[in-house]
C-alpha cells in the first residue's frame, strides 16, 4: 500500500504530462499554459509540504495515507468530468495537496511501522510507487487517449485510489501508527531542531525537483518536435525512465540498508544526472538512439535519487513528517518554478537546447549542496 498510495499521489499529474501535445490541441493552449499547470499542481504540495508534515505526524502514517487516496481519487474525477482549461487547472491545484501529502505520510508510515534494518528496501519500494505512476502513464495513457479520450484515463485512476482505501484497511502491517504510538528511536518535541543535512537534502531535492519539473516535464514534447518520435514512441520514452527507475530505487534502498551512505549515494546520483542531461541535448538533432540512452541514465539516477532523501527524513524518527516536510516543500518548489520556465524558453527561443544544459549546472549544483556535511545516524531499534 505504501507504494500504491505513493504511486496514486502523483498518477493525474503524469497522466496530463504524457498527453500534453493532445491537451494542448484540444484546449488551445501555449507550452506555457502547459507549464502553468504542472506548476499549480507542485506549487501547492510545496507550500502545503510544512504542514502536511506536521499533520502526518499527527495523524500517523496509515490515516495520513488514506487522506492522500481520498484526494488523489476526488480530484482524478474531478479533472474526468470538467471541461475546459481553467477546471483542469482547478483540478491540478487540488491534487497538489495530494502531492504535498504522499511522501509525509509514507515515511511517518515507515518510522513508525517498519523496522529499521527494513527501512531502506520498503522507502525504494514505496518510492517506486512514482516510477510505477511514470510508467504505467507513459505506456497506457496514449493508447487510452487514442482510444477513449485522455478524460478516460483520469477515470481509471480515480477508481484505482478510491479501491486503494478499501485496500489499506485490510493491511495490518502499519497498523502501529496511531497517533499514541512512539515511533522507534527516540522521541523529539515540535520544537526541536533538525539537523542541517536535512536542509542540504531539501536544497539537494529543490535543485534535482527543478530538473524533473522543467525539462522532464517537456521530455515527451521533445521527442517528438526535436527527434521526430511518434507521439506513442515519446510516451514509451517518458515510460521507461519510470521503468528503469522502479529496480533502480529499490536496489539502493537495499544497499542503504547494506550500510551506503545516502550522502554518498545522492552525489553518484547528481553525478549522473549531468551527465543523463548532457546526453539529451545531444539527441537533437543526434541519432535516436541517444535519447534512449540518455532515459535511460536518467531513470538510473534522476529517476533514483528520492529513495536516499526520503530514507535520510525516516531515520529523524520522531520528526520523520516534519522532515519529510523539509524536502517536500524543496522538492515541489524546484518542480513548481521551473515548468513555466522552461515553457517559456523554448517558446522564445524555439529550442531545448538552453534547458537541458541549464540542468546539467543545476544537477552539478546539487552535488555541491549535499557535500560538506555529515548526515544524522541511522535511528537504530
């Protein structure tokens, strides 16, 4: 359910990405309205992030999942049934909340629920409920699209997020986590202070976040205006770096629980990430093969990288949610200004190229960020 509920958080966000170019037909609207609405979405769950930290610490990981279900559900439907651009943007606005919730609440899940010498594998797997949402959107969504309209897709993932509550009651695993429950490790108060890795992680995640919300947003586009793919051929691009990244994430949740740093681990990813960057700018107007390439480096690593942040805000223990927050509102910040952004460079400037090599220096940045540092031990059983 961890994953699930992760993957459901974030379902109508990709579903809207892979069918932008029939969006953007359909509704009329620039690749800056396109941003625009990607923005909202992130926009929301970033400054809901603080206090989404703090309810999930009040509430306890298992209801707050259940509330990241009810929403994502909701808004799904919602999006399905309204016409028009300002009702989709409406829609993406409340998903947001949806966004600003899913990992809070998996992770308070985790700290509470989850032995420690577990913690890494199950953050990778419920952090590959993202990648899953990535790829099953990637790959189902234009056939959907094609064959029903793009508004049947929300459909289907309202009704997976409204089975999904059903599902979560009958799980007992995390059922631990009422709000009377210490999580394991020693108790801390609101007040107290987190150390600084957890900012270097939320200045690491913003960095990275602006990464994935300005040119992973457009990825799809780009392979079809630059490359030349077919519009189902650019879908299976944005898939498969979700793919590739669902092994990825969970691999290193295991080596995480193994005793690897996740400072260590979120420099090798930042490191390849520049490089995943610099290989997509080449595609254009490289050979096709490239591109594949370059996707797949990045579901190595951009796709990757979120499993050693959130396993960095479980193992704050009683301030698992208050962290998460931390790297919530980092994350979604980066994924907010940078989808307008990078609309607008293209449009203004008719090429991808300033975007994708802007995102090497940024991926470059947030190595940078994380160094310097030690990060907070392991809480231990």
């Amino acid at each position: 359910m961890l994953l699930i509920t992760m993957a459901m958080s974030t379902a109508s966000f990709f579903a809207i990405v892979v069918v932008a170019s029939e969006i953007q037909n359909e509704l009329g609207i620039s690749r800056f309205q396109l941003g625009v609405l990607g923005a909202v979405n992130t926009g929301v769950g970033g400054f809901f992030g603080v206090k989404a930290g703090q309810i999930c610490d009040q509430l306890g990981g298992r209801r707050a999942m259940g509330l990241v279900l009810i929403i994502s559900g909701t808004t799904s439907a919602f999006m399905a049934v309204l016409p028009g651009y300002l009702m989709l943007l409406l829609g993406m606005t409340l998903a947001g909340f949806a966004q600003g919730l899913g990992n809070p609440a998996t992770n308070k899940a985790i700290a509470t629920g989850i032995a420690a010498h577990r913690r890494g594998l199950m953050t990778g797997l419920k952090q590959s409920g993202v990648q899953l949402a990535v790829f099953a959107t990637g790959f189902a969504m234009p056939a959907i699209s094609a064959a029903f309209g793009w508004r049947t897709g929300l459909w289907i993932a309202a009704g997976i997020s409204f089975a999904a509550i059903v599902g979560l009651g009958a799980i007992t695993e995390l059922a631990v986590d009422d709000v009377s429950d210490q999580p394991i490790g020693a108790a801390t108060s609101a007040s107290t202070r987190l150390p600084p890795f957890v900012y270097q992680v939320g200045i690491y995640g913003f960095l990275l976040g602006s990464i994935g919300g300005g040119v992973g947003r457009f990825t799809p586009l780009f392979a079809e205006e630059a490359v030349g793919f077919s519009p189902a051929a650019a879908g299976v691009v944005f898939g498969l770096a979700g793919l590739v990244a669902i092994p990825s994430r969970v691999a290193s949740g295991v080596l995480l629980d193994r005793g690897v740093s996740p400072q260590r681990t979120l420099v090798i990813l930042g490191v390849g990430t520049t490089v995943a960057m610099v290989l997509t700018w080449l595609a254009d107007p490289g050979p096709g093969a490239v591109l594949w390439i370059a996707t797949i480096l990045s579901g190595l690593t951009l796709g990757t990288w979120n499993t050693a942040a959130n396993l960095a805000m479980v193992r704050q223990g009683a301030d698992a949610g208050r962290a998460s927050g931390v790297l919530v509102v980092g994350f979604m910040l980066g994924l907010t200004i940078a989808g307008p952004i990078v609309g607008w460079s293209i449009d203004s400037s008719g090429s991808y190229t300033p975007a994708f090599l802007g995102s090497a220096v940024i991926a470059a940045l947030a190595v940078a960020a994380v160094i310097g540092d030690r990060e907070t031990p392991a809480v231990s059983d």
